[in-house]
C-alpha cells in the first residue's frame, strides 16, 4: 500500500490519500491522472488493469485501487 500511496501522491492530490472515497467522483483525479496512474502501476506492481476494471469505484479510494491490485495481481 505504501508504494501506492506514494504514486497518488506523486499525482500532486489536495487531498487525504488515507480517507478519501471519492477521487474520481470528487474530481480530484482526472482522465489524464488515470492514464498516468494505471502506467505506474503496471510498472510499480507488475499489474495490468483491463479496460472492464477502469470503474470509478476502482478507483475513487487508494484503498479501493490497492484491493484491485491485489485481486489482478492473484489472477
């Protein structure tokens, strides 16, 4: 988890990485944030994301993206 953290933070978020719910519907991700976010994470965790996985609930919590890293990455 903290080497996704890391990675949103590297996104420059106003915002509570540990709490927020909302970083897509809150817009505080946009569509270019998420090209960069699912790159980083196909380098950082070895994980592609496929097209069906790219859901703002997937990815409206760092918690919520690191449980979908988890679960692609047990494939």
């Amino acid at each position: 988890m903290d080497k996704l953290l890391e990675i949103l933070r590297e996104l420059n978020l106003e915002t509570d990485l540990q709490t927020e719910t909302a970083l897509v519907d809150g817009g505080f991700l946009d569509s270019f944030d998420l090209v960069t976010l699912v790159a980083e994470i196909d380098n950082a965790f070895g994980v592609v994301i496929p097209p069906e996985e790219l859901t703002a609930e997937n990815f409206n919590s760092a918690r919520a993206l690191y449980d979908l890293i988890l679960r692609l990455s047990d494939g």
